[in-house]
C-alpha cells in the first residue's frame, strides 16, 4: 500500500501548489504584500517644490529687473538732460554776457523780434503742435504767485539784467524770481519774450517740468517764429518727458525739423539726444 499512496500525495501536493499559485495571481497586487512607498516619490515630491520656488524667485527677480531699467532709464533721461543743459552753458554764458554789454535800443528803435506782431504771430494758436495743445489743456496759465515787496525799482532794462547776471552765474533760483518778477512788472518791454524762455529755462533746471511746459508754450504762442523758438520747442519736449508725457514730447522731437527746417545743428543734436532718452521711435 505505501507504492500505491506516493504517487498520489506527490500528485496532491502538486495540485495545492497550483491551487495555490492559481490563487496568488488572482489577488490584486495590494492584497499580496503590502511594501513601503519608494523613496524615489519623496524625492520627486521635493524637487517638484525646488522648481516651483525657483520659479518664484525667477518671477520675483523679473520684477526687480523692470524696476531697476525704469529707474535706469529715468536716470539716463537726467542724465541727458543735464548733459545738454551743461553742453548749452558755454553758448548761454557767451550770449548773456554779450548781451549784458550791448547799449540798450534807443528810444524809438525797432526791438528784436520778440514781440507779437505781423501774420504769423497771430496765427500762433493754430499753429500749436499737439504736444503743445496737450501742455497748455493740462497746465493751463502759470500762476501769479509773486506779491511785491521791498524791491528797488528798476528800469526794464536794469531789472532784465540782473535777472541775467544770475542766470549768467548759476543761480537758477534766484533768476527764476528775478524773470517771474519782470514779466509781471514789465510784460511789454522788448525783453519780455527772452524772459519768458528765460524764466521757462531756469525751472527746467530745476525740474519744476510743468511749470517749465507752460511757459514755453507760453514763449511758442507769442513768438512761433521767435529765435530761440526752436530751442522752446525742444525744451518743451525735455518738459513733458520730466511730466512722464511721452507721446507728447517724443512729437515736440520729432516735429522740429518739420516746424523749424533752417534750426541750428546744436538744437537738432539735442532734440535727437532728447528723443533717444525718451526712448522715441526711430
């Protein structure tokens, strides 16, 4: 009997082997051994938050570098105006020194063409580029802000002068007063075109940009052909840059050789100047 029964227990246990196997492929993968996640998941989930705060500090880095070109390109633009303003010095000094020597006109002589009078000056207003009609809807008439005082009374002349002397000298804020002062005093002597473009100059120095726009489009309207209307035009437009206007004085630039065709080499230089710091299209 033990010959017979072999056969038969090695046939049983390899039929509950295969019952068992059989089994084992039937359960899902979960049911059969439950292993520890891989450490290959940690590590994805921490390089997914390296790249997400790279890309934060990538986005925070791009805003900082917008910030630092507008501040590069807002200090290019002082520095460009202050270069012209230091290259124009030499020619200012030489003329206003010129001019402080030269005789006053006598009585009855014809004054420098500074006044209005003729067709073209009358036609001032419609001849208002749309950078100067922009500055003038937005600043409107400069304000009367100087009450009299103490001082001694000048003759145009006199009073003209010393304004220069210190314009001549540097002293932007004293001249400023000095210019306002004579154009209230004395807004019809032969000088008074000169000391609007005068007076508009010193507060560009300054950086008082609207006050400077209104009175050179105060200079452009009373005198659209006046010789130092070119240099008005172009400051002007330096004026709505320091406003942030740029559409305006990127047109004040480009219109000066249109508006001014025989304008000296030295104006032209500075309004291209000018426009390349507004960042102007070519």
């Amino acid at each position: 009997m033990t010959d017979h029964s072999a056969p038969f227990s090695r046939t049983a246990r390899l039929a509950a082997i295969i019952a068992a196997a059989g089994l084992l492929f039937a359960l899902p993968a979960a049911a059969q051994t439950r292993l520890p996640p891989p450490a290959v998941s940690s590590t994805a989930d921490a390089r997914q938050d390296r790249i997400e705060e790279l890309e934060t500090q990538l986005r925070e880095a791009e805003a900082r570098n917008e910030q630092l070109q507008r501040q590069l390109n807002e200090a290019n633009r002082n520095v460009n105006r202050l270069q012209g303003l230091v290259d124009e010095a030499v020619g200012v000094n030489r003329s206003l020194q010129e001019g402080l020597t030269a005789p006053a006109p006598a009585d009855g002589a014809t004054p420098a063409p500074t006044q209005r009078s003729g067709g073209s000056a009358e036609a001032a207003p419609s001849e208002l580029t749309g950078a100067q009609r922009a500055a003038t809807g937005t600043l409107g008439s400069m304000s009367a802000s100087t009450t009299d005082t103490a001082t001694p009374v000048m003759d145009p002349a006199d009073a003209y002068s010393r304004a220069r002397e210190l314009l001549v000298d540097g002293n932007y804020a004293e001249a400023e007063v000095a210019f306002e002062d004579f154009l209230q005093r004395y807004p019809q002597a032969p000088t008074a075109a000169d000391a609007r473009f005068w007076f508009a100059f010193t507060q560009l120095a300054r950086n008082n940009y609207q006050d400077a726009a209104a009175n050179f489009v105060q200079y452009l309207r009373d005198t659209p052909q006046g010789p130092r209307a070119p240099e008005a035009q172009v400051r002007l437009g330096m004026a709505l840059a320091g406003m942030e206007q740029r559409a305006q004085a990127c047109q004040a630039f480009s219109s000066l050789v249109r508006r001014y065709p025989n304008a000296a080499r030295n104006i032209r230089d500075l309004a291209a100047r000018e426009a390349r710091a507004a960042q102007c299209a070519a």
